[in-house]
C-alpha cells in the first residue's frame, strides 16, 4: 500500500516539478524526514496548520534543494490510526484533500 501511495505522489499532477519543485516527489512521513536545521529555517519549518502538513513540508524543501535521497538504515514505524478509522477507501480520500468521507475530516 505504502508503495502504490508513493508512486501516486510521484505521478500526481501537483507535484510536478513545473511547479517550482528542484527535486521529485517522495512520500516521506513527517516523523522519517531528517533535514538539517538551517533547512528546516529557511523553508519556515513544519506547517501549523491542518494536515497535510508532511507533504506541505516536503514540497517547501523541494522548492529549495535537490538533495532528497531515501536511507534504507532510517526507519520508523508509522501509526495506522487512520487506516483503522477511515479505512482504505477513506484514507486516500484524506490525502487526497477530499477529506474522509462520512467521518468528518477536511473538505
């Protein structure tokens, strides 16, 4: 699942790099991303707002570097608090910004 996520990101028009982006699209969680602090300043750090503020942040420091790899060594386990609640089907409503269906959510 996770992989068909990411390669959706990849595909998905608003993250094409016509857009401003220096480097393409990769499905990070916000607690598997590691930037240096002068980074994270520069981008303005981790959004306060609503979700999706993971991929709000990425594509801030792919607007300022092409410096993004994957480290295999780096993992973390991820919740699935939102699977559970939302489902599949209502999950990628969610990170579509369609919200989540019935369950409430953004809109």
């Amino acid at each position: 699942m996770v992989r068909a996520a990411a390669l959706f990101g990849r595909l998905r028009p608003a993250h094409a790099r016509r857009h401003g982006y220096l480097a393409p699209y990769r499905m990070h969680a916000g607690n598997n991303m590691a930037v240096t602090s002068g980074l994270y300043l520069r981008v303005g750090g981790m959004p306060r707002r609503p979700s999706p503020t993971d991929r709000t942040f990425l594509n801030r420091v792919r607007r300022h570097t092409t410096a993004i790899t994957h480290c295999g060594a780096m993992v973390v386990e991820n919740s699935t608090r939102r699977l559970k609640a939302y489902g599949l089907l209502g999950t990628a409503r969610w990170y579509l910004d369609k919200g989540c269906g019935p369950w409430g959510g953004p809109r």
